[in-house]
C-alpha cells in the first residue's frame, strides 16, 4: 500500500521544518559514533573505578574493548504499581547478558512519581517538571563513558518520555525500551465511574469509594485503562523502540521473562561492537515520530502526548506542531475501543488482537512507514516484524505472525469498518488562544458548547462551587493559571467525576484551561493546554465570570463572544501564585517554571539547539 498523501505530506513537512535542528544533532551523534566503544577513552584508573565492585568474570571482559557492556537505567520503585516488578530485572538482565559473553551494569536510577497517586494533590505540580528531571538523571547515568548500549526500564506517565529524552543525548548508543505489563484486569472500568461520580455527589462514603479503587487498581503491574501510562507503551512500539509485542504482555509470566532476556540479547547484538549496529537516532527520526503519532491518534491515546512527542521529537532535533497532529487526525481512522473511549481495558485489547493487529491494519492503509529503523533489526523488515507476536515454543522464544482479523470488533475494529473516520483530536483555535482537545470519548450531541463562563483560578475553587451547588446550569469551567510557568501545569483528573455529574444532568458543560487533563480524560469537552498561558498574558485570563463561551470541537473554535473593542481593552489579572509555589518540594522547582517553554512547544526546560 503506497503511503497515505496526508501522511507523507505532514512528514515531508516536519523533515523541512528541523532540517537546520536536525542536520545539528544527526553531526553530534556522528562525532560521537566515530570515536567508538567510548571505554577506550578511559584512562586506567576511571576504568578500575568503573568495575570496581564486579564481579571477577564481568572485570575480565571490562578490561578491553571487545565486549559489549550494557547500561541498567531503571525508575524502579515499589509505591508504583507499575514499576514494582523492575526490582527484579537486573539480576535477570545481567545474567542474560553474561550468557552470551556481554556484561550488564545498573547505571542508575531514576525518580518515579505516580500521578494516580497526585491527583489533586500539591504533588502533581511536579508531575510534568519531573520528565525533565529524570531526562537528566537519565543523563547523569549513562555520562560515565562505561556503555556500549543501554535498557531503560520504565513506564508510566512522565517516565517513558524522560528516559527517552534523556537517552536521545546519547543517541550513538543503541537503547532498548524495557517494560512491566499491565496487571489483570479488576473492577469494570464503567462500574468504577459510576462509584467515583456517586461519591462526588455525596451519595456514598469515602470507605465504598477506596473499595472500589483497590478493587481496579490491585496488584503490580501498569493501570489497564489506556492513560499516558499505555499510551507511552504503544508508543515506544510503533515508534521501533521495544522488541515486537513487548507492550501488554502482564508481569510475573514467564513469556515477560523471555522478552526481557530477549531485550538483552538484542541491546548485545545491536552495539558498535558487531555487524548489526542501530544506534537510537537511526531508530528515532522523522518517520518514526509520524508513526507514533498516527499510534496516538487510531488508538486513542493520551492528550499528554501532544506535550511529550513535541518535546521527545525536540531532543531529536525534530520540530512537530499542533497542526501536524490535527492534519494527521483528519485522515487517520479510529480503531480502538479502550476505557475512556470504551469500557474495554488493555488486557482486552491486547486479546483482540492488540498491537500486532493495530500496526497490521495502519500498515495496510498506507497510515505507517514501513521503512523505518527499528531495534528489532533481524526480526524482519522495518515496521512489518512488528505485526508479529511473540510466543514460547516449550522455554524458547519465538515470534509468529499476528493475527489477521480482530478477535472482539467491538474493542478493535479494521480500517474498512472503524469506530470513527478520524482520529478524534482537535486542535481549537480563537480569541482564547490555541488548544488541544479530544473527542474520542465525547458523544457528538456533546462537542459544542456555548454556555457562560464561570472563572476559577483553581481546580479545588470549582469542586467547592460545584459542592455548594452554584454550577447547576449549563457553563464553560474556566480553570485558568494552571500552566507550566504558573504552577507545573498539573492535570485537572480530579474534576471529571463532577463535571460528568452535571452532563448526566442534561446540562450543556465544557471546560476550558491552560492545564491539562490526565491521559484518561472522558466524556466532558475539555479544551486544554491553552497557549499562551495566563502567566504569559495569555488570552484566558481576560474572560469574565458571563461570558459566553464557544467551544465547537467539530469546526475547531473557541472564543469568547465579547464585542472586540471591549476585549482588546480587557486585561489579564495578576495572580498571586505563592501558595503554590511553596511546600511538598515546589521551592526547589522554581528555576524550571522560570525556564520552561509553552504548551505547543513541548512545556520542556529544554532548548531545541542545546
């Protein structure tokens, strides 16, 4: 199948937009590929501290040159449920590794917060900031000179885009993404709506509530509602960056086993050292960001990922826009039914057909380049050995084709027959500024709203509103101040059990914000990561509590419906912010708010030319 015209026409058009960024940092890398295994550079006592405290075999093969030495960088811990089956796989990846005469080094760890657990919490003001954080620490590991290739052992939200970004700083090593699973399914993702919006009208009690929460989320393993969390997991698949059907395969089993162990084999296989070379920015370029895209998009996937792409294609030397994400939504065809767009989880869609199938289908309709580099390399040819499944033949890891039809078309659907023609993400523009919105799993009746705005300038101000009942009326929630200079720009998850009440009401609800929402924002028309935001004089601060709001998600607008004169006239409010700007570690973030850039360009610290 000849590539969709949208689709080459939106890579053409990144590839032109960063050629200057990118030509930049392909030069970097190959300086760096040129000096080779960088150990050599080691004089004798870095290298004696460098294996120091391994063992006698792993300092042998460490004393010379021919032997590949693969960096651990792991965001262990065992508060996220996701990441506590990571304790393991050191042990695991360093045995592998010595099995084929490799030698395997923990580089470093780093930090892993969980945003299920910030929720509406101070915490979540670090949230974002904490992917830059960890692209450092990222960094800081692999800065010793010591590594021929590296695994990076993550998962959730922040932590997938930190560690690729900060690996992408050494994009001459060879890195393979490494992950956990998601756990068995628990409680209906509907029943566990419908628990949280009882509980915000006051019908039911905390006790019933935190049942059903530990009923959902309840054993190690990644949350199986497709938030940024899943979403990061696809991605790192379609973009080449996991062996092929490494994504939804759960924890403790013993296929996730082999895949690590296979991952280690691979990282050995795939250095300078040997004939099958694929450094990461081979891996990661233009092509292959299109092709997360498109992953986003036909899969539903978080809204978080029009800031981590952005910034994750920036520390490639690659310029994506709002814009390519909107074109690309326009032609790609939706084909998941994943909670929030559905009620299926990932386990579910996994056992539809899962990856394999989702790449097969975009594959065929032209949706996908099929000529990108992938750490997969001998596995097949580009993209298309991702349309493989791994299975265990006795105790041997094999890979066998996928299969061909959706085994539940209500949760994957094929090209000839999606759930939608597009994609179902917007970008809306008007006198309010730009923003993102997703409409995957807002009913049509629901994707226009024009209602008066009600000002908050924080997420708890509208939850008291809405306690108080002051909000029983159709109205735009405005939540302004909530961008990353103003406050980290946390996700506003904590307000969709109350805003879905008023929906359920029959009232005409939207919500407006320089924040974001989190990757499982649902059935409310949520118009988000608005740039500028109000700290930068941003439009939103100009609306008035009356105002009268549209949002019209199927023809991208939002505006404010005030007579011009009196708009220009109008004047952003200042903000005292110190309250949040102190406790639970915000101090110490204060240089990052100082430094970061907008929304559309990636909310990072990071400049593309650095």
């Amino acid at each position: 199948m000849s590539l969709n015209p949208t689709v080459a026409e939106v890579t053409d058009r990144i590839i032109k937009r960063g050629r200057e960024t990118r030509s930049t940092y392909l030069q970097r890398m190959n300086e760096a590929e040129q000096r080779g295994p960088h150990r050599g550079v080691l004089s004798c006592g870095n290298l004696a501290h460098g294996f120091a405290a391994c063992n006698i075999g792993d300092k042998t093969s460490l004393r010379g040159d021919a032997k590949a030495n693969i960096g651990i960088v792991s965001a262990y811990n065992d508060m996220l449920s996701a990441h506590e089956p990571l304790q393991h796989y050191p042990d695991r990846i360093k045995e592998a590794a010595r099995e084929i005469g490799a030698v395997a080094q923990f580089a470093g760890g780093v930090p892993a917060m969980c945003d299920g657990v910030t929720q509406g919490q101070p915490g979540m003001e670090l949230s974002l900031f904490s992917r830059d954080v960890i692209a450092m620490s990222t960094a800081v590991s692999l800065s010793h000179n010591m590594f021929d290739a590296a695994l990076c052992l993550g998962v959730c939200d922040k932590i997938v885009p930190g560690l690729l970004i900060g690996a992408l700083t050494f994009g001459h090593l060879p890195v393979i993404f490494v992950p956990a699973g998601p756990m068995p399914s628990g409680l209906p993702n509907k029943k566990k709506a419908e628990v949280r919006q009882l509980y915000a009208q006051g019908k039911i009690g905390r006790g019933e509530l935190l049942d059903a929460e530990s009923k959902s989320y309840h054993s190690p393993g990644t949350c199986t509602f497709y938030g940024t969390a899943n979403s990061n997991q696809m991605l790192m698949e379609i973009m080449g960056l996991h062996l092929p059907g490494t994504a939804f395969v759960n924890p403790g089993t013993p296929l996730r086993d082999a895949l690590t162990r296979a991952s280690t084999v691979r990282a050995a296989q795939i250095t300078a050292l040997g004939d099958d070379y694929t450094p990461l920015y081979r891996v990661l370029d233009e092509r292959a960001v299109v092709n997360g895209i498109v992953g986003l998009l036909a899969s539903g996937g978080s809204t978080n990922h029009t800031l981590h792409l952005v910034a994750i294609a920036r520390a490639a030397g690659i310029q994506v826009t709002w814009d390519d994400f909107h074109d690309l939504s326009a032609v790609t065809p939706s084909l998941t039914r994943i909670y929030p767009n559905g009620q299926a989880d990932v386990n579910h869609f996994h056992a539809a057909g899962g990856m394999s199938l989702l790449i097969r289908e975009l594959l065929a309709g032209g949706l996908l380049h099929g000529d990108v580099t992938t750490v997969a390399g001998h596995l097949g040819e580009g993209l298309h050995a991702y349309t493989r499944e791994p299975f265990l033949d006795g105790e041997t890891l094999v890979w066998r084709e996928g299969p061909e039809e959706s085994g539940d078309p209500e949760i994957l659907a094929s090209r000839s027959a999606p759930f939608s023609p597009d994609g179902g993400l917007k970008v809306l523009h008007g006198n309010l500024g730009r923003a993102v919105i997703k409409t995957s799993a807002v009913r049509e009746e629901h994707r226009t709203v024009q209602a008066p705005a009600m000002v908050f300038d924080s997420q708890d101000q509208l939850l008291d509103a809405f306690k108080s009942g002051k909000m029983e009326r159709d109205l735009v929630a405005i939540v302004r101040f909530q961008g990353p200079k103003a406050n980290g720009m946390p996700e506003l998850h904590k307000l969709t059990p109350s805003l879905g009440v008023l929906q359920d009401k029959g009232f005409k609800v939207a919500l407006v914000t320089d924040g974001r929402m989190s990757g499982a924002s649902g059935k409310v028309p949520a118009a988000i990561h608005i740039t500028p935001e109000c700290l930068d004089g941003g439009p939103l601060g100009k609306v008035r509590d009356g105002d009268i709001i549209r949002l019209d998600a199927t023809h991208g607008i939002l505006e404010a419906r005030v007579d011009e004169t009196e708009w220009a006239a109008r004047e952003v409010p200042s903000a005292d912010l110190a309250a949040v700007h102190h406790g639970m570690g915000r101090e110490l973030f204060a240089p990052m708010r100082t430094m970061v850039c907008g929304a559309e360009q990636g909310a990072t610290v990071f400049s593309i030319s650095d």
